[in-house]
C-alpha cells in the first residue's frame, strides 16, 4: 500500500518538475518558428487547446473502470477494450475540434501544423493513461510509474537536446509526439505481458453502460480538470479575438509559465505527503476524535509548507522569474497572484477525502461546481480588462471558493476544526519572515531563500508551534523512509 501511494506520488511529481525543466529551456533556447512569431509562445498555447479539447476524452472513464475492475477482476480485459473504444473515438472527435478551432484563427501553416501535432500527441497520452489506469485497478502502480518515466526521459532529454543542437519548434513536437507514442507502446505491452490483454472482441452494448455508469464521475473529474486547464485557453481565445492570434498567444504564454511554476510547487511535497499520512492514520485513525486529530495535524502540516513558499514567493517572485525565464518577466505579476493558491491549497490537503469516506462526495462536488463556475465567470469579466493577470485572478479566487466551501461542508457534516490552532503560529512565523526578506540588503536568491527557511523554521520552534505530537510524527516518518 505504502509503495503504490509512493509510486503515484512520484509520478505526479515527476509530471511536474519534468515539464517545467522542459518549459524553462524552451523559454530560452526555442527560436522563432516563423519570424516575428514565438516558437515557445506557439507550443504553450498548443497544449493550452488540446488540453481544452481533450476534457471530452475523460468523462471520469478512468476512475469509473478502476473501481469495476478492483472489485471484479474477471471483467477486466472487457472492460479494457470498451474503454479504449470510447476513449479512441472521444479522441478523434477532439482532434477535429482542434482542427476546426485552428481553421477559425487562420494560422501561418506552421503554426497550425505545431497545434494539430500535439493534440495527435494528446490523444496518445489519453490511450496510455487507459492502460495505466488498468494498472492502478490491480495495485501495480510501480508499472504506471516506471512507464511513465521512460516517457519523460525520451521526451525530455530529446527536446533539450535538438533545443541546444539549434534545432526549432518543429522538430520538438515530432518529438513529443514520438514520446506519446512510445508511452502507449510500452503501456500496452506491460498491460498485456503482465496484467491483462485487452479482449478482441467489442460489446457495444457494454460501451453504452460504461458511458452511462461514468457520468456520475465525469461532473467532477471534468469541473476539476476545468477549473485547471480553462484560463490558458481562455485567455488564447479571448485576446486573439480581441488583438489577433500572435498576442493571445503571448497572454497566454505569460500565465502558463507563471501557473507552472505554482504547479510545480505544489507537487514537491507530495511524496513527503504521501510518506506522512499513514503515520497519522496509524496513530489517530481509530476513532471520530482521532480522526478529527488526524486532520488537524495534516492541515497544518501543509499549510506550515505552503505558507512560506507563498509569502517567499511574492517577495522574490522577480528574482525567481528573472532566474529562469529572463525572457518572460511580464509572468512576475502573474506568479504573484497565483502565490496565494499553495497556502489555499496546501491548507484544504484532506478535506475532500474526508467528505468521500464520509459518503458526502456530492459535497465536495458543490464547492467543485462553485469554484469552476466563479473561474469561468471571472475570467469571462476580467480577461477582456486585464489579460493574463485576470485569468490568474480568478483562479485564485476559485480555489480559495472552493475550499472554504469544502471546509464549512466538513466542519458542519463531519469533523468540526478550530482553524485558529491551525493557521494561527505558523501565519506569524510567515510574516515575521516576510519582514527579514523586505529587508534583505542583496538580491542573491538562494542565499535569500536560505536565510528565509532559518528565520521561518526557527520562529515556528520559539512560538511553539510544534508540538511533542508534532515531533513523534516526523520522528516515525523519517524512521520508516531510512
């Protein structure tokens, strides 16, 4: 159990780091695909659209197929075959949406040859991740990382590599699209050498229920992926309507470095997560009071973590854009804004898990539905008005909705938490160090960082923030990850 979560853990992870080493090469490395236009500007705002268009490829089918096959093995390789039916054909239907989005901007063709490569490559993925999710069904989810991480290594180091030979944007998505390829190849054959084969035979009829039993799963599964993938696209489309395709490409390329960065950063602590948690449940999961307990500690936890990045954050948010995207500064108002969503974040970590193991998951559903509606309303208003830092907005704005919806769900319905214990201490250990780094006479950011995680930590230790539980709990979780 234990190496499965890790596992996972660090395929998100790897998602995350991965792709922001790639973003931040091609920031500086890709060259112009044309003259006068962008080649990394072009290749986020390609996946900005694919990703857009390849919601419909989802629709929960994966989550849906986990939990019938966990609980009946024997219907496995059917319902492996039903789902890459549907997801194939899904697929194909969004690839001709993508088609049809780069015909209404009449792009230069090599632009419009950089979209429609990379959404063929996003439908790939979606055909690997269906084998992976086969994986995770039988508890072997060491294959989705190990698989997945033969990806990333060809798709990565390639890129970089063409990147720092003085090849172009061209040969990068061939690239990537060779990557997406070779996922589903070895996807497929660790599926079918040490799983289960998909069956040779289609059941149309089996395809039409598995489409009706995963609508309960796609509302959610596609309010989340909504709510993380729409602003991008939004902005694309909303300024190339206003300004023309090369300027809603570059809105959109300065909010995605910056939510890359967030992204990235709200997967370092996953593994530490995924290691700390069942130390927690082991010692306080045996009744309501402990479990109560339990949560308490993770959120506090979490949000000690992304305090201090979000406040570190925004006071060196120029030195960290400055650091690895020099090309990019107009993203520094974008991160800043964004900041706040680790705090957020990091402090609702187990409030929806909380509400499913209380059988309330249409709870964590409604503040899902709120916030991907307040984004979707925020960025309508705010794009036209302030571009890239009103799609940052309203997505700050719609995660802080979403978990304090989620949070009055849990205190009202399942564990009621004093959020004072919480937020209190470790909101002053942050500001204090908010103060050292105003006042810091150098503009060295490691050495800034440096010097804020010893004034934060050390503060959190003289306001006592730590507790002897505190203390037992990083203790048994070290002892076990040695």
């Amino acid at each position: 159990m234990a190496k499965n979560s890790l596992a996972m853990g660090m395929v998100q992870f790897i998602s995350q780091i991965s792709t922001l080493v790639l973003s931040i090469v091609l920031s500086d490395k890709l060259g112009d695909i044309i003259p006068g236009v962008d080649g990394f500007e072009v290749y986020t705002s390609a996946f900005a659209v694919a990703t857009v268009m390849f919601l419909i490829a989802d629709l929960g089918l994966g989550t849906k197929m986990i939990i019938d096959v966990a609980q009946n093995r024997d219907v496995a390789s059917r319902k492996l075959t039903s789902i890459l039916f549907i997801r194939g054909s899904l697929g194909f239907v969004a690839i001709l949406l993508t088609i049809s989005y780069v015909m209404l901007q009449h792009p230069p063709a090599e632009v419009a040859m950089a979209y429609i490569i990379i959404a063929l490559s996003t439908g790939l993925s979606w055909i690997a991740q269906t084998f992976t999710s086969m994986f995770t069904a039988f508890e072997k989810m060491y294959y989705v990382f190990m698989t997945y991480l033969i990806e990333r290594a060809f798709t990565v180091s390639t890129s970089i590599a063409l990147v720092l030979m003085g090849y172009g944007l061209e040969l990068v998505v061939m690239v990537v699209l060779t990557g997406s390829l070779l996922y589903v190849l070895l996807s497929y054959f660790v599926c079918s050498k040490l799983v289960v084969k998909p069956s040779r035979k289609l059941n149309l009829k089996e395809v039409k229920a598995d489409l009706r039993a995963s609508a309960p799963f796609a509302i959610n599964v596609a309010l989340v992926s909504t709510l993380y993938s729409i602003n991008g696209f939004l902005l694309l489309s909303i300024v190339s309507g206003m300004e023309g395709l090369e300027a809603g490409q570059r809105a959109s390329n300065i909010f995605i470095v910056a939510f890359g960065l967030v992204a990235a950063l709200i997967a370092v602590p996953t593994v530490f997560r995924t290691a700390l948690l069942p130390v927690i449940a082991r010692l306080f999961g045996s009744s309501k009071e402990m479990t109560k307990l339990a949560q308490q500690k993770i959120m506090k936890y979490m949000y000690s973590l992304g305090l201090p990045m979000t406040l570190g954050g925004i006071v060196l948010a120029e030195q960290i854009i400055g650091l690895l995207y020099p090309d990019r500064m107009g993203s520094v108002v974008i991160l800043q804004i964004l900041l706040p969503v680790l705090a957020i974040s990091y402090f609702g970590t187990g409030q929806g898990s909380l509400l499913a193991a209380a059988n309330l998951m249409h709870l964590s559903t409604i503040s899902s539905v709120a916030g991907a509606a307040a984004n979707l309303i925020i960025c309508i208003l705010t794009i036209p008005i302030w571009g890239a830092a009103g799609a940052a907005l309203a997505f700050t704005i719609a995660t802080l909705i979403t978990n304090i919806i989620s949070h009055y769900f849990m205190s009202k319905r399942v564990v009621h938490l004093k959020v004072s214990d919480i937020i209190f201490r470790p909101t002053l250990a942050g500001l204090g160090m908010t103060a050292v780094l105003l006042l810091l006479p150098w503009d060295n950011l490691f050495l800034s960082i440096l010097v804020g995680m010893v004034v934060y930590f050390t503060l959190l230790y003289l306001l006592k923030a730590v507790d002897h539980d505190d203390i037992e709990i990083f203790r048994k979780a070290l002892k076990k990850g040695a």
